[in-house]
C-alpha cells in the first residue's frame, strides 16, 4: 500500500507515515459526503453558522498546537503559526456573522409579480491546497463555502498530511456531520479520477501555475468550474519620497514573512534611483537583526524553508540570474533547507529572479529612474496577483489604480488578505476570488426564480 512520509525540514527527521487510502475507500468518502449533502444542503444557515462559530472557538483553545503541527511540518514560526490559526478563526467568525446576508435571496425588479436569485449550494466541491499556510489556505475556502450549504473534500499537500489529518477532526469536533468535511490522503496523480467522478460539482486549488493549469485541464474536460489560486511575482514599487522611517520593517516584511513562501510576497522591488542607496542599507540593516532559530522557539523571525529541495530550487534560480549579471548585495548563505535571507541587486527582465517566482527569501532589486517606468516594469509579468506602492503622494497612486493589472493594489501598505475583501489573481495567478462577499459566491448556483 503507498504511503507519505512527513519529514521536519529543520531537524530532517522523519516524523510520521500515513497510509494513502484505496480507490475503494475512496469512493466510499465521496458517497458518504454526496449522501450527506442531501441533508446539510438543508440545514437552516442559523445552524450553519453557529457550527462555524464553535471552530472558531476550537481554532483559538487549538490554536498552540496547530501552530507546533506547522512548525513540525514545515518550518513555519511559532509565532506566525499561531497568528495564521487566528487569522482562521477570524474568516470563520466572519462568515459565521455575514453568510445570511450574502446569501439571502436577491430581489429584482422586472416585469413578473416577483423576481429574485436564489443562491443554492453546488454539491461536493473539491480542495487542492498547499503547504505554505495549511490551515489558513483551507479555512478561507473551506468557512464560506461549507456555510453556503455544499460539502467538502480536501487533497492537502503531502507534506502538511498531518494538518490535513487535523482539518477534518476540527470540523467534526465542531459538531458538523461526517461526511461535510473529509480529508483525503491521495497521491495527486488520483486527481484526475476524482474530478472526473459525477459527485464532485467543482474544484479550487491554491498552488503553482503547473498544478494549476493540470487542474484546469481536467476539469475543463469535465465541464466543472474551477477556481485557481496560483502564483505571484508581486512588484513592490518604492518612490523617491516613499517614508522608509515608517515602512521598511513592513516593505521588508512583504518579502521576508513566512520564510518567503508567500503567493503574495513583494518579490521584485522597484526602487527609484534617489533612495536606491538607502533603502539597500535600510533593507538590508532590517534583514540582519531577524533572529533565525528552530521553528518552534519563540524568538525565532526566520527558520527554514519547508524543504531542503525547495531551497535548492531558490539557490539555482540566484545562481542562474548571477550568471546573468545579477549582484549578491547580501546574504545567499544556505544550510540544508535554510537560505539565509538575501538581498539580489541589478536583477533585469530575462534573468529568473525577475521571470520566475521565487519562493523563497530573496530581495530581487531593480534600480528605476521614472514613476513610469516603476509601473511599466511592475506589470511586466505573467503573474498577477497583486502590487504595492510605497510613496507619500498617494493622490498620484489613485490616479494610476488602472495601471495596475493585479487582482490587488496596495498603497504604503504590503499586500496581504482580509476576509473582508476579496482575494485573487489575474492572468497566470489565476481567476476567481475568495474571501468576502465575492468568495462564498463562487460555488453556489445563482439560480434566476421568476415568479409571473
Ligand atoms: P503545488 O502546486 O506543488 O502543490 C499544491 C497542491 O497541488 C498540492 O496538494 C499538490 O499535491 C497538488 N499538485 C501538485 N501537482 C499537481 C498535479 N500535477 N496535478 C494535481 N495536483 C497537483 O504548490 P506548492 O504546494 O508547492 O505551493 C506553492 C505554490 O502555491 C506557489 O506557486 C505559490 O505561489 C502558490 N500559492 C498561491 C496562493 C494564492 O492564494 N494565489 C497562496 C499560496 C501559495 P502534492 O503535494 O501531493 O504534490
């Protein structure tokens, strides 16, 4: 029988085997949740939401242990671990208070005695997700989406397999009924044949560009809506009179949080050439006091990357741009899965620290003269998910809203998710938005009810 192994990537040591399950067992998930969404399709949305709150409330009495499961299995801070599981609860008190309105029947005026959109629930609707934010990647699909009446199936990056294991306990603990919310420890090869079974009505992924188009292919085939959440190469656009005083610890934070596993990480730096010299030193004088250390003390601001291959990855792609003529300004120190956060100067168009994503700790600088051509170069990606500008004439950076080609734009502020707003990507990040109104709207069935 296959199995994955979870390993830590900071001690290297194998930390627990799972069994993935049979295709037997594997229909039978699926037909115990198609079975119970005949029911939970018609739980009132009072119960929903008082279900919604009670994880919630197991998020935050949880939210120590969650945080070590993470830090275990991938690296992540202890501290961010833990303000990750109370971001999840925040999104579950959200919609646990909104869900009745967003989906409260609208009415609209026509010619019938009465018309409106009903907004029904799908069906069992699939959950690629991946390991950089295991419980938050889930929880912001998973809250809207099991509230608005549809079932859940969940294939979790093999590497996070015991937060996944995790996921499906809270939602029972919580008290929905089995079969809401399961996990399902697959190889993603059983992909396809999971999508292509009638029970699933739709999928979202959270992941790279890869998986995401794989996705994309299959469900195509297979008629069903699909929502992605792929990659980002986030431009971080710094003017000559952007306030360093106040904003370099967050302009440094935008590329340094969580390792720099981040989609919606600052990965390019535009820095305009009056303040070029001192925001390097400031960058780089924010970046040399992070304490580095195990990922499950306290202290510890920067830790390893969730594997030892994905800093490996992120080594070849400076190694590639220095060949290019990329400058080390600092760091590119690296230890197993370790990469010391570092500073990537004279980084241009053609080299993969400016093409590629890098999902990892590393600045990637480019010095630029004009406004225009910050924002010229900051479009100048396949990826799209979002953008940030740090200048004090903000009135300037209203203006240029349009310029901008990302699914977000964020002004003397780093680009970062809010249950209140809407979240996702435009061309290769991919489409669909989750979070907010918009997000619990992507797998319900907008059904037109005419009444003459
Ligand atoms: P991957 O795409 O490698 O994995 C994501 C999920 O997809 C995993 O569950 C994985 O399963 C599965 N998967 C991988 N390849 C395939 C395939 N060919 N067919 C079907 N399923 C597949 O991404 P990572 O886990 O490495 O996560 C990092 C990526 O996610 C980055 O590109 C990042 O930018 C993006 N991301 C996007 C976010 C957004 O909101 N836009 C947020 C966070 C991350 P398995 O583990 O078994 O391979």
């Amino acid at each position: 029988m296959k199995t994955i192994k979870t390993k830590n990537p900071y001690t290297q040591k194998t930390i627990k085997e799972y069994q993935l399950i049979t295709d037997d067992a594997l229909n039978d998930k699926l037909k115990q949740g198609e079975a119970q969404f005949q029911h939970w399709k018609s739980v009132s949305i009072k119960k929903r939401t008082k279900l919604l709150t009670r994880v919630a409330e197991l998020l935050i009495e949880r939210k120590e242990s969650y945080a070590k499961l993470m830090a275990e299995e991938m690296g992540k801070p202890i501290t961010q671990g833990i303000a990750e599981i109370e971001k999840c609860a925040w999104v579950c008190d959200f919609y646990a208070k909104n869900a009745g309105d967003f989906l409260a029947d609208q009415l609209i005026e026509t010619d019938a005695s009465e018309s409106f959109i009903s907004y029904d629930p799908l069906g069992m609707i699939l959950a690629v997700m991946p390991w950089n934010y295991p419980f938050w990647q889930v929880m912001r699909f998973a809250a809207p989406t099991l509230t608005a009446g549809n079932v859940a199936v969940l294939k979790h990056a093999s590497s996070v397999a015991g937060c996944a294991v995790e996921l499906q306990k809270l939602f029972e603990d919580a008290g929905y009924p089995k079969g809401c919310f399961q996990t399902l420890l697959v190889d993603h090869n059983q992909i396809e044949d999971i999508i292509s079974n009638p029970i699933i009505k739709a999928v979202t992924l959270t992941g790279s560009e890869v998986a995401g188009r794989k996705i994309a292919e299959i469900a195509g085939k297979n008629l069903k809506k699909t929502v992605l959440e792929l990659g980002g190469n986030n431009a971080c656009i710094v003017l000559n009179d952007a306030n360093l005083d106040e904003h370099i610890e967050t302009i440094t934070w935008a590329r340094m949080q969580n390792n720099g596993q981040s989609c919606i990480a600052a990965k390019r730096f535009l820095v305009q050439s009056e303040i070029y010299d001192e925001f390097l030193e400031r960058f780089k004088s924010e970046i040399e006091n992070y304490n580095v250390g195990n990922p499950t003390s306290e202290d510890a601001k920067i830790t390893c990357m969730a594997s030892e291959s994905l800093a490996e990855e992120v080594e070849e792609q400076v190694k590639k741009s220095m060949a290019k003529g990329a400058t080390l300004f600092y760091g590119n120190e690296r230890q197993t899965a370790y990469y010391q956060p570092t500073i990537i100067t004279d980084v241009k168009k053609g080299m993969p620290l400016f093409d590629e994503e890098v999902f990892g700790p590393v600045a990637a600088i480019i010095k630029v003269e004009t406004k225009d051509e910050a924002y010229q170069l900051s479009s100048d990606s396949k990826l799209g998910l979002g953008a940030m500008i740090f200048t004090e004439d903000v009135e300037d950076a209203k203006h240029r809203i349009s310029e901008i080609e990302d699914g977000a734009f964020f002004i003397n502020e780093m680009v970062k998710s809010d249950p209140r707003l809407p979240f996702g990507g435009t061309k290769a990040s991919g489409y669909g938005r989750e979070l907010s109104k918009e997000g619990i709207m992507e797998f319900v069935n907008k059904k037109t009810v005419y009444l003459k």
